[in-house]
C-alpha cells in the first residue's frame, strides 16, 4: 500500500493549524509538522522535506506568499495557499510565486481533499515534463555527437554515411558502450590529432 501523503501545515493562528490537522488526519494524510511563521515553514520544510505545505498567506515575519516562494524553489515542494483573502491580486501573486492551488477558509474536508489531490498530480506531471525536457536534451546532444563522429570517419577513413554509421552501431555493440559515447571517443581523437595553431 502507497505511504500517506506528508503535509507540514502552517498557520500562525494554532487553533486554526491544529483543526487544519485534524481535518487532515482524518483524510489520511499524515500532518509531519504545524509551523506558525514563514521562516520556519521554509526551515521546516527543508529539514522534514514533506510531499505538500499548507500554508496561511497573512503570518508575522516571512509572510505565506514569500516563503511559498522559497519553498517551491528550495527543496521545490508544492504550496497550497490556504487563506481568509481572496483578492485577485493576491491569487495572481500566489501564482507567480509558484502556488499549485489557492483555498478560502473555512475549507470544507471535500474540497480540502479535491485539492490536495489536484496539487499533487500537477506536481507529479511538472516534474515528469521537466524529467522529458531533460531526456530530449541528451537525446539531442548524443545525435549531434555521433553526426560528428560520422563526419570524421567519413573524411578520415573515406566511409559513405552509410558504412560510417554501421561502423559506429558495430563497434558500439563489440565494446559495449553506448554509441554516443563511443562517438565522443572519435570527436576527442580527433581533436588531438589535428594540427595545432603552429603547425
């Protein structure tokens, strides 16, 4: 079975924080910690690293929005801004500031729960395009080596595109190294064995 979710609440007011809790733990999800100031959510949260904060936008010191901002940055967990505000200003701030969702209290467990689980899966879908994105790169940076490696095979061993690709998958396969890998080989034997600036 999948581990509860962890959820640090934050909320200066502790009565509100502590029924927060308790709606929550009676949703299933496991409450790692109540903080009451921005600073010490983003303290917190570094240290416990929970899946999801959520955090009161109106706190002394370090306010919700700004230490939302933080901590989507760093350690990068999602904020559900849960507040008695709802100014369009500040729902667009909250957005910029990297909030998944935004909430009016009183929030009722249904919605409280609708949202957690809408947080969550965008979250998860980010990271997933973030993690292709990344892929795609690679994928792309390996392609322009093994043009290059190819190039050099067929200026210096007078291979058609077609034998100098064959001979790359071939020796990628005999060595048991990945072909771009084998291609960056070629490309840094060539470099050495051009002639230098004084030759």
């Amino acid at each position: 079975m999948n581990r509860p979710l962890r959820v640090l609440v934050v909320d200066d007011e502790r009565p509100v924080a502590a029924g927060l809790q308790g709606q929550l733990d009676a949703l299933g999800y496991d409450v790692v910690a109540l903080a009451h100031d921005g600073q010490h959510a983003v303290e917190v949260c570094r240290r416990t690293l929970p899946d999801l904060v959520i955090m009161d936008i109106e706190m002394p010191g370090l306010d919700g929005l700004a230490a939302a901002r933080q901590i989507s940055k760093d350690p990068g967990t999602p904020v559900i801004i849960l507040t008695a505000h709802g100014h369009p200003n500040l729902v667009e701030q909250a957005v910029e500031d990297g909030v998944v969702t935004y909430l009016l209290k009183p929030v009722t467990s249904p919605s409280l729960h609708a949202s957690i689980q809408v947080a969550v899966a965008r979250t998860r879908e980010s990271t997933e395009l973030k993690e292709t994105v990344a892929a795609l790169e690679v994928t792309l940076r390996d392609r322009k080596v093994i043009e290059r490696a190819k190039g050099i095979l067929m200026s210096r061993r007078h291979m058609s595109e077609q034998e100098a690709f064959r001979y790359l998958q071939r020796e990628s396969q005999n060595r048991r190294v990945p072909m771009a890998k084998l291609a960056e080989a070629i490309v840094q034997a060539d470099e050495l064995l051009e002639p230098g600036p004084n030759h």
